[in-house]
C-alpha cells in the first residue's frame, strides 16, 4: 500500500464495462509528511475519495481489481480503498 494525494479526475466516455460507475482519479504518491514522492498514478475509486484527499492506495493487480469491482478479473493497476484521516509519526529519539 501506499499514502497518496488526490489531485485529479480523470474522465473516460468509454471504458470497460467492469469499470461502470466508478471514478478513475489521478493520485500522487506522498511519504508521510505529505512531501511528494514519484510519478503521479491512476487509480480506481472505491471509498468515494476527493480532491485533496490523502488515501491509501493498493498496487497489487488482485488486491486493486477486488477492491475496486468486487470481481478479481479486471485489469486494473491500482484503487485507492481508504481516505486517511491523520497521520501520526513518532518520535524515536524518546524512546
């Protein structure tokens, strides 16, 4: 998994019929202080994430296309399946 900002939404007037009614979003990935890291990817929407949003986003072809559609057939790369709503870091210096 990793942490991901939503920064875009991607419409397709035509796509796969597995993928009716769901949302292709464009997602940044982030290291946990919210700094960018990578490329931007596309993701299947499957917790009605937003603009801005902070998700968790699953990478693994089975995991993504289960998440997202319920069936484990679709060719799908990513989905984003949680919206994050704190991040708490520790300090290991106390410890």
């Amino acid at each position: 998994m990793i942490l991901a900002r939503v920064i875009g939404n991607v419409v397709a007037t035509q796509k796969n019929e597995r993928y009716s009614g769901a949302r292709i979003l464009l997602v940044q990935p982030i290291h946990p202080n919210g700094t960018e890291r990578g490329n931007p990817i596309l993701a299947l929407d499957c917790v009605d994430a937003g603009e801005g949003d902070t998700v968790v986003v699953v990478q693994e072809g089975w995991s993504a296309s289960t998440a997202a559609t319920g069936r484990p057939e679709a060719a799908i790369d990513a989905a984003i399946v949680g919206v994050v709503d704190t991040i708490e870091l520790f300090d290991k210096s106390n410890e």
